[in-house]
C-alpha cells in the first residue's frame, strides 16, 4: 500500500485562503478603528489647545 506523497509540502502557487481573508478583514477593521481613534484625538488635543489658549489670554488680561 504506496502512498503519494510527492506533492507534500510543495506551494501552488496560489496566495491566502479563506482564513486569511478573514485575518485581512479583522485587520482592516482594526486599521480603521485605530485611524479613528487618532483623528479623535487629533481633534481632542486641538480643542484642548484652543481652549488653553483663551484661558491663558483671560488670565493675562485679569492680572494686567
């Protein structure tokens, strides 16, 4: 009883398969969240530095 084993560990030629799509979706999403999150706090920090910018300029002129 002979066993084919020639084709054993030899590639296709083909790229990914269906795990990997899903790796590459999940990894995706993730990229995006993460943009997202960057974008957000981008806009926290300015916000945040505008307003530290009036506060600075309302105690400079109380103290002048």
């Amino acid at each position: 009883m002979a066993q084919n084993i020639a084709g054993v560990g030899q590639q296709t030629g083909e790229t990914g398969t269906a795990g990997d799509n899903g790796s590459d979706a999940a990894i995706a999403s993730m990229e995006a969240a993460f943009d997202r999150a960057i974008a957000k706090a981008a806009e926290v920090t300015e916000k945040r530095m505008e307003g530290g910018s009036a506060l600075d300029a309302a105690r400079t002129r109380l103290s002048n």
